[in-house]
C-alpha cells in the first residue's frame, strides 16, 4: 500500500497506512508495539548478570526456571502478577513486551529507585520517552543481547538493547559493559 502524505501536513499526519497489520500503531508521534510473544519466554543471559556483579533482592517478571540465572532472593512469576505486587530492594528488570504494559513495568521501576532494567532501544515509543529520562543512568549496550529462549541460546536479539540504572550501585554497574553510558542525574 503507498503512503500518501498532502503537501500542507507533517509526515507524521499520515492519510493511509499498513503499520497496524504489521504489530505497531502511531501515537502522537510514536511508535508503540501491541504485539505479544504468544508466551515465549526471553531470559536474561548469564553473562548480563555476571557483568553487573551484583545481587538482586526482587525479580518481579520472572519464572522459576530463569531465577535460576537471576539469582533474585524474591521473584514475581507470571501467576503472581509483578505489577501487583509490592517492589523492594535492588530489582531486576527484563520485562514482558505485552501491549501497553511497558510503561506499567517502567513506572514501578522508576518508583523503585533502586535496580537495573534490561529493555529493547526503542527510542521511537512513547513509554521511552516518558520513562527512560526519570532513571539515574542508561547505557546503550555496544552489540546485541542474545537472549535465551525458554532457556535456550537461539542467537542475538532483533533489536540492540539498553541498561537502565536507579541507584549509584545499580549506575557503577552499568558501566561495566561497552557501549555509550549517559548519567541522567
């Protein structure tokens, strides 16, 4: 299908479009995904946690199985809802790409103020851009992240990835992989 835009709009004023069979939709000048991973699991891999050398108290978006790399004393599984459930201490984040829940996920971290979160670097959303500027620190990692899916090594993501950081701790450890770090304080 052609994109028609009319001399007189911005591109953004977008008359015809094909965006929404493909899993996005433009908001005010964003784009926000509303597809879903159908239940697939993308764990953290080790070498993220091993990088950040630090221990986590709470792991609110996780299941059994991936603690185990985690290595969080507490954790949120699926059935128990993290975004119901009360945050403590220094958190780990790598949160469920489900429609309109990032933000959700992203202001209980912020309101947290203390941990790492794992995200896509998508620049481009409206939650990024009303969540990623209210952290200590972001570092846009050099490479992508090669997630284990449902515990298996199945190659590198299709998007690069950021570390969020709240807290000093939680923003010295960030540093600790290459890439460009920015401290928002």
């Amino acid at each position: 299908m052609k994109r028609k835009f009319s001399s007189n709009r911005e591109p953004s004023k977008i008359e015809s479009f094909s965006f929404i069979e493909k899993g996005v939709k433009l908001q005010s000048g964003f784009v926000e995904h509303f597809g879903s991973s159908g239940g697939i699991e993308w764990w953290t891999p080790k070498e993220i946690i091993d990088t950040l050398g630090l221990e986590f108290d709470l792991d609110p978006a996780t299941s059994e199985d991936a603690n185990k790399i985690i290595g969080a004393k507490h954790i949120y599984t699926k059935e128990d809802n993290g975004l119901d459930q009360d945050w403590f201490g220094r958190v780990w984040l790598n949160p469920p790409y489900t429609r309109n829940e990032m933000s959700l996920w992203l202001e209980k971290f912020v309101n947290n103020k203390e941990g790492v979160a794992l995200l896509f670097n998508r620049s481009d959303t409206k939650w990024w851009h009303d969540w990623i500027p209210k952290t200590d620190a972001i570092l846009f990692k050099k490479g992508r992240v090669k997630f284990l899916l449902n515990g298996e090594d199945k190659g590198s993501s299709q998007a690069p990835s950021i570390l969020v950081a709240m807290g000093n701790e939680c923003v010295e450890a960030i540093k600790n992989f290459e890439g460009l770090f920015v401290d928002l304080r």
